[in-house]
C-alpha cells in the first residue's frame, strides 16, 4: 500500500512540534528580558 499522510513518522512529527516550542520559549523568553516590567510570569 502506499504511504500517505499517516504514513510519516510520528517521532519526526514531535520533533517538529519540540523545536517549534522551543522556537516559541526563547522569543518569549527574550521578549521578557527586553521588557522585565511588562512580564510578571
């Protein structure tokens, strides 16, 4: 049978998912640095 969209890896899927939060974490993280007023946590 040919593969189609189920047929990619989950474990690629959660890589993309992983560096797409780290991505998010870093820019919210440098965003709090930039304005430590503003973000309380």
């Amino acid at each position: 049978m040919p593969q189609g969209k189920a047929g990619f890896a989950p474990g690629r899927l959660a890589f993309i998912v992983l560096q797409i939060l780290k991505s998010a974490l870093d820019r919210g993280r440098a965003i709090m640095a930039l304005s430590p007023g503003r973000a309380t946590g």
